[in-house]
C-alpha cells in the first residue's frame, strides 16, 4: 500500500531532551493503535536547524514546533484524519 504520509521528527539532541523523546514513543504506538503504520512513513532526522523552536517535527512537510505530549495526539487525530486534504 502507497504510503500517504510522511513525518519527519527532529531527534537531534535540542529536540530530543526537550520532549521528542517522549513524543517519538507516543507517535509510534499512535501509529499502531490505529493500524496506520503503513500509512505513515515515520522518519527521524539530525538537526533540522530549528532548535530554538523545538521541539521540531513535520507532517507532510507542514512544520509544527514546541510540540508537547498532550498536543501530539490531537495534532496527529487532526492531519491523519483524511487522506489526500
Ligand atoms: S535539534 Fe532539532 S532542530 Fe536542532
């Protein structure tokens, strides 16, 4: 199956110990629980130079930052919810 979705989260270390750690976990078993995995293409990245920000990810390109635990899941229920919008 065509993967529809691509996101890309920082892992680089500003981003890491400023919440992506957690939020990489939460990402994954969110993929799982909704039988998405092969929908979403998740990919980990270096630094994406935007550690003032952090911490950084991306959803199809869209970027979203200062991301924390309990936004994740409403962000992904948000830009999941309908393929090719
Ligand atoms: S470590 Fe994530 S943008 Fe630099």
């Amino acid at each position: 199956m065509k993967q529809s979705y691509e996101i890309e989260i920082c892992l680089g270390s500003s981003c890491f110990s400023r919440g992506n750690r957690e939020v990489v976990q939460v990402i994954r078993d969110y993929l799982r629980k909704n039988h998405l995995d092969d929908k979403v293409l998740l990919k980990g990245a270096r630094c994406m130079d935007r550690c003032s920000e952090g911490p950084f990810l991306t959803i199809n390109g869209k970027t979203f930052i200062q991301t924390t635990l309990t936004e994740i899941e409403k962000i992904l229920d948000r830009e999941l919810a309908e393929p090719g919008r």
